[in-house]
C-alpha cells in the first residue's frame, strides 16, 4: 500500500485509457466557483500535448448544449473552457515558463464571466456567450484524465485527447466568496474511484525487491519484476524449466515430441510415428 498524497498520472496508454482520480460531484457549481491547484509536468514534451487536467459536465454531442468546465494544456498553454449552454468561453494563457518545475493556476467564474490565473501572468477574463449563465454538471469531478476513452466521450470542442502526465496536487474549491476552500470529494480529499495512479516522485519499486538480477519496471500504480534469462514468477524467484518456452535456448523436440525434463537436461517422448533423440526421424 502507498499513501498518495501528490497523485501522479501518467497519460494516455496504448489502448486509450487515461489514469485519473474520480470524485463526487462539487455540489452548489451553477453560479460561481473558484479553483485552485499545482502541478508539476513529467517533462517538457508532455506540456506540448493535448493534456486534460481535469473535467466535469455533460458528455452530450452538441456544441451548445452540453454544460461543461474543464481545464488542460495545448501547445505549452494552460487552456481553460465551459460552456453554460449557450456556447463555449475559452480562456489560454501565454505559454509555460518550463524552467518553473511547479506551476501554479487559479481559475474561477460568476455568472457568464470567468477568469484565469497561472504562475506570474497576468489574470485573463473572459464572457461566455449566449444568454445563460448557470452551469448544471451532475457528472463526477474527474482529475488527471477520464474513465472511458477520452476523446470520445468528452464534449465535443473540448480538444483534450491525452490525459495529463505528472503531477497535480493541492487541488481545492469553493463554491462562495464567503466559503473557505476545500479539497474535493465526499469525505474530503477522497475519490470515489481510480485507475493508474501513484505517488509523486515515489516508485512502488521501493517497496519490491526482485531477486536474481531481476529489475522492477514501474508505470503508474502497475509494477512488475522484468527477470534476468533462466528466472521467472514476480520476484524472479522461479527458475525456468529447460522445456518451458521461454528457456533460451528452447529445447529441440520436433514432430510435437513432448519435452520431458531430467535432472541433467531432458529427453523427447516422441508421438506415434516418430523416433530418434529429437523425434526428428520418421
């Protein structure tokens, strides 16, 4: 078990799933919130992406319907959206000062107005169009990414297609000028749900120890034991049979000849049809 404090994503996988950290839904959002958070990029690239930072509302199809406030990176920018069902309001902030290793962002909206801070820049406000000026999100508050395939299912024009990729911390919200921020979640500070998150700059590696040469591959929450030729199991503590299919060298056993191992080696015992050591004769 490890404590997670400074949850850590890591983007994106192959299949198209995000790591993220679900919670309930921020109750009293219609008219005003403020937010506030940190994080810390995995690297320079990972800014340059199409990274959501976190998300909640309506996962509808049109572009003026869908009530929604989300916030990520594009192209070295900190990109703030929502929509109150009358259009999309977008606030981008000027690029990322990279050499900065935590970045710090306040965002927040009253009616249709809404503002964004980041780092030392300037406050940026912005007007959503249309006539409408509540938000009505009923959907959880997801962090660092989205429970289904991202692009997909978030409303379209949010153009967030990855999940973020390093660390996001100290995230807290007020729904009143005069409430005291709070960290999201029902009790306080706890998602409802998660997939591949670990612990900034702490590996579980440091709680395994594989064995025989074996080196711990870490990614997320996943870890595992990568075993040097000749061992296997999860701490590399199995030795391989010399007729399992991963021994190197694999045995010579032809003609679907069944390897038999021996405490010096192994024998083929050939099918019907067949003789000679390897079962290689007819």
């Amino acid at each position: 078990a490890i404590n997670i404090s400074q949850p850590s994503f890591s983007g994106t996988d192959d299949f198209g799933y995000t790591s993220f950290l679900a919670y309930s839904t921020i109750p009293n959002i219609t008219f005003y919130y403020e937010f506030r958070l940190k994080f810390q990029l995995a690297n320079h690239h990972s800014a340059l992406q199409d990274n959501l930072i976190f998300f909640t509302g309506q996962k509808g199809q049109g572009l003026n319907g869908d009530d929604f406030l989300e916030l990520g990176l594009h192209n070295g920018r900190v990109v703030y959206n929502y929509n109150l069902g009358s259009g999309i309001a977008t606030i981008i902030s000027k690029p990322l000062d990279l050499a900065l290793n935590i970045h710090v962002i306040h965002l927040g909206r009253y009616l249709q107005k809404g503002w964004l801070k980041v780092d030392d820049q300037k406050n940026k406000t912005v007007t959503s169009p249309g006539r409408l000026v509540g938000l009505n999100v009923f959907s959880q508050f997801y962090l660092g990414g989205y429970h289904e395939y991202t692009p997909e299912l978030l409303p379209k024009g949010s153009g967030f297609k990855n999940g973020f990729q390093g660390c996001i911390f100290d995230v807290q919200v007020r729904t009143s000028m005069n409430q005291e921020f709070k960290s999201p979640g029902t009790p306080e500070g706890h998602p409802n749900s998660g997939r591949s998150v670990g612990q900034c700059k702490d590996s579980p590696c440091s709680l395994i120890k594989c064995r025989n040469g074996g080196k711990c591959i870490a990614g997320g929450s996943t870890v595992y034991c990568d075993c040097l030729t000749g061992w296997k199991g999860a701490f590399c503590t199995e030795t391989v049979s010399v007729c399992e299919p991963e021994h190197d060298p694999p045995h010579l056993c032809k003609q679907g000849g069944t390897c038999v191992p021996l405490p010096n080696g192994y024998i083929c015992r050939c099918p019907l049809g067949t003789t000679g050591t390897y079962c290689e004769q007819g």
